[in-house]
C-alpha cells in the first residue's frame, strides 16, 4: 500500500484549512445567516396558520413595502445624522485613547440626546406603520384568519406587562403586525409564498 510522506499529508492539511477555514467575520456572518433561518421559522410557526391565499397576500404586499421604504427612509435620516456627529465623535476618541483625556460631557450629553431622539422617531414610524398595515389587514384577511393572529403571540415574550386575555382584538392584532408581519425578513418570505400558491 502506497504511503504518504508526513511532509506531503501536512501540507494537504493546511491547504484545505485554507480553503475551508473561516475568518471570525465570515464565520460572524454565516452565524448571522444561520440566526436568520431560525427566526424564519419562528415567522413562518406565525404565518402559516393564517393559510393566507395568493390574493391575501398580494393584497398585503403594496401597504408592506410602502412601510418597508418609510423604514428606509428613516435609516436614510439616521445616516446622515450619524455622519454629521461622526468626525467629532473620531477627535474624541482619539483624543482620550492618545492624551488620556476624557470625552467632554457636552458631547456625551449630545450623543445621548440623538439617540434619544433617533428611539423616539422609531418608535413613531413603527406606529405608523401598523395604522397602515390594520386596516389592510382586517379588510384581507377573514375573522378567524385574524382570530389566529391575534391569539398566537404571547404579550410577555415581547416585554409586555399585560396579559393575553386583558387586551383586545384590535391591540392582539397591532401586536401581531409589530413583530411579525412589519419583521424586516416577512416580506420576501410572502412574495415567495405567493409564487407557489393557485
């Protein structure tokens, strides 16, 4: 039987951890990757129930991307917010990291402020999407459509100090909505439903 010299199976060895080795940002995003499928899974325990048809769904579609491009949008400003507060935000840090000198309190307060203020606008254009998608989605889907939307989540889990059977249809429904429907991963998941539905 024909033996390879050592020399020759290391190199083997090193060769294929080159070509299969993961650098920690590619492993980070194959994680990432793998985190997506579970929550996909976790829409999808959500979603299928509902056994939404081809017309419910294309019906849902225009008043979703129209969210979708008022969150980009929103994005879009933060962006622009962050880069103007960037380069002081570099003097800062290089300043303390070379001199020792600590952040001056006016720029921490600053920063704490648009953070602030960047919570609150998200906050009021997640509001504003669920009033967009609610009435869309009570026209399109039938009662016990909504009926098993609004009992398949449970409050607490999303941080909620109130119980399941405390609040109504219309507050089980926007809570149905926030988490999964407006979920940045829906979206494609009901156009690719749709492809495969008579």
């Amino acid at each position: 039987m024909f033996k390879r010299p050592i020399a020759f199976v290391l190199l083997l060895a090193l060769a294929a951890g080159a070509v299969f080795g993961q650098t920690p940002q590619e492993k980070d995003k194959a994680s990432d990757a793998v985190f997506n499928k579970i929550r996909k899974i976790d829409l999808l325990f959500n979603i299928s129930p509902l056994v939404l048809t081809k017309a419910q769904i294309n019906a849902l579609l225009p008043v979703l991307e129209k969210c979708r491009q008022r969150i980009r949008e929103t994005r879009d400003l933060e962006y622009d917010q962050y880069r103007a507060v960037e380069l002081r935000i570099d003097k800062s840090i290089e300043i303390a990291l070379t001199k020792g000198d600590t952040p001056s309190r006016q720029l921490r307060s600053e920063l704490t402020l648009l953070l602030s203020k960047l919570d609150t606008t998200r906050a009021i254009i997640v509001q504003l999407n669920i009033g967009e998608i609610l009435p869309v989605f009570d026209k399109v889907l039938n009662a016990g459509q909504r009926k098993a939307a609004a009992n398949s989540l449970r409050p607490e889990t999303f941080g909620l100090d109130v119980k399941l059977d405390k609040m109504t249809q219309e507050e089980k429904e926007k809570l149905f909505i926030r988490e999964i429907i407006l979920d940045p991963l829906t979206y494609d998941m009901l156009v690719e439903m749709a492809k495969h539905l008579p």
